[in-house]
C-alpha cells in the first residue's frame, strides 16, 4: 500500500505525465496535418489554375482551404483606389532585402463583386501610379494567381497609414475599409486576396509572382521536447521514490 505521504507527490507527477504526453501527441498530429497541408499546396502550384470561387461561396470558404490555391479572375481594375502593402523584395536567391510595397488593386469581377490583388512589388521610387502609367490597364484583364487569406496584426506592426493607403499587414477587412469599397454598389468583396503570378506587366511594374511559400515544421522536435520532460519527469520521481521509500 502506498504510504499517505507519497500520494500527493505520485498524483501530481501522474497529471504532469498525462499532460505532457498529450502534448507530445497533439504536435504528432499536428505534423502530420502540417505535411497533408504541404502536400496539398505542392500539389495545387503545378496543377491547372481554377476559376475564382463564386461570390455564393465566399462567406462558406475556411482559411485553410483558400491558401495558395490557383485561380484566375477576369474584370477591371480599379486603379484609382489602389493600396500598397509593405514588404520585403528579394530580387534573386540570396541576395539582400530591399524595402518596397506591393500594389493591392480591386478587381470588379465580370460577374459582379471585387477581389483584392496583389498585384506585385514596387519600390518607393514607382509608388506613384504616374511612374508605371503603361502598367495602370483600364480595359478587362485576366489575373491568375494564389489566394490568401487574410492576415492577422502582430503587436509589433507599425500603424496602418489610411490616408496614405499604406499598410503594414495584410489586413483585407482594414484595407477594404480604407479603400471604401463595400460602399461602391459593385457587389460583395471577397474576403480574401488574389496574389498575382509572374505574368509581366507594362513597363515592368508592379513585379507579380511574389507569394512566399514557407510552412514552418518544428512538430517533431516539440513532441520529442514534451516526451523527454515526461520521461525526466518520470525518472525524477522514480529516483525520490526510492531514496524516500525506506524513511
């Protein structure tokens, strides 16, 4: 029978081990549904590009299945409202960073309602439309692209400037305030955002084909940190056990 003394330390060191042995098992399942993501997006860049999900579908569509998935979208630019979004372009692989902003643009769809499109880096010098007017198309264009979802505000990201139109997260429910665009009549706005593919524009700006694809896959090693705390544990209070036994 186990001495009234080593109850508590033993019920203790039970819930420490069940804790840590989900937590080991949720960041298994975790990766596995981390690799099932990648693979699915993997799969989707070299597959054909699909039409935009229809205006219908919009409020029904989970972040999680509106990632990097590959459309196109036909309409007409709304460049008078354009926003630009902070961001770093990498001109070639390794290289430095250089300070720029992509060009966020409406698209009013063919079939009614307006996408939000990345349409590509710019630096400070071409943030004037005037500066890549061959680029600035009034009749219909064919955008294809990978949508995303929108972004959430980090504590550390500077103040959106909304009389400039200049923001620093792609925040697509501020952006679409700032630009004023539930108030067009021109139908709903999609609640997420078209990133342009390297299709090059007039003149050579904006540079589409920006989307940064990187996932993050440190599952494993937190589920080996959560199972070594729970066999420390475990050998910790085995150790106590029988030094303290006999006393």
């Amino acid at each position: 029978m186990i001495r009234s003394r080593f109850l508590i330390p033993l019920v203790t060191t039970v819930i420490v081990e069940i804790t840590l042995i989900t937590l080991g098992v949720w960041q298994i399942e975790r990766r596995d549904l981390k690799h099932a993501l990648i693979a699915k997006v993997e799969a989707g860049l070299t597959a054909p590009a699909n039409p935009l999900p229809a205006s219908a579908a919009w409020p029904r569509l989970p972040a999680l299945e509106i990632d990097y998935q590959k459309v196109f979208a036909r309409g007409t630019f709304l460049h008078e409202r354009e926003a630009y979004l902070y961001m770093l372009y990498v001109a070639e692989a390794g290289g430095e960073p250089t300070p720029g902003y992509a060009v966020i643009t409406p698209l009013q769809l063919e079939e009614g309602g307006i996408v939000l499109v990345n349409r590509g880096y710019v630096p400070t010098s071409k943030l004037d439309p005037a500066s890549r007017a061959q680029a600035q198309t009034t009749g219909p264009v064919l955008v294809t692209g990978l949508l995303r979802s929108s972004e959430k505000r980090n504590w550390f990201s500077p103040d959106d400037q909304w009389a400039k139109k200049l923001f620093y997260t792609r925040d697509l429910t501020a952006i679409t305030e700032a630009l004023g665009l539930t108030k067009l009549d021109k139908g709903p706005v999609a609640p997420f955002l078209l990133e342009a593919d390297a299709t090059q524009n007039a003149g050579g700006w904006p540079k589409g084909g920006q989307t940064i694809i990187q996932f993050t896959d440190n599952h494993l090693q937190y589920a080996v940190t959560w199972f070594s705390l729970a066999l420390g544990v475990l050998v910790l209070f085995a150790v106590w056990y029988r030094q303290n036994r006999h006393a």
